[in-house]
C-alpha cells in the first residue's frame, strides 16, 4: 500500500505537465534507457561466467531447448 502511495504522488504532479514541456525528459530517457539495459545485462552475463547457466554446456546438449529440465546439467535453474 505504501509503494501505491509514493507511486500515486509522484505521478499526480507530472501527469499535470503538458507533454511538450516533458520533451527533453523523453529524449533523455530514450537514450538512457537502452544503454542502462545493454549495461545491466552485460553485468549479468559476465557475473554468469559468459553462460545461461552456471556451467558451459557440452557439446551433445548444445541444440537442446533452454528449459529448467535441461538448463545447468539437470539442475533447477
């Protein structure tokens, strides 16, 4: 309920702000936002060793669909 609230109260005053004035925001956003998910996901394929899964896969499972059954050798994902 708290997070609705803190949600509510920021969006209430910015939803009172014409769109042109918001302009500059949209472009900044729009460049920001790529390059933050190209950044958060790169982290996370280096923190993963380079894999989906914890171990490099071997080359008999390498065509095999990525699912929890066959992700990481048989183990829960």
């Amino acid at each position: 309920m708290l997070a609705y609230f803190v949600f509510f109260s920021i969006q209430l005053p910015l939803m009172m702000v014409s769109p042109a004035k918001l302009r500059y925001l949209f472009t900044f956003k729009s460049i920001v936002g790529p390059i933050a998910g190209f950044a958060c996901m790169g982290y996370y394929v280096r923190k993963s060793g380079g894999y989906l899964c914890a171990s490099p896969p071997s080359p008999s499972r390498a065509l095999e669909p990525l699912s929890s059954e066959t992700c990481c050798r048989g183990r829960p994902a």
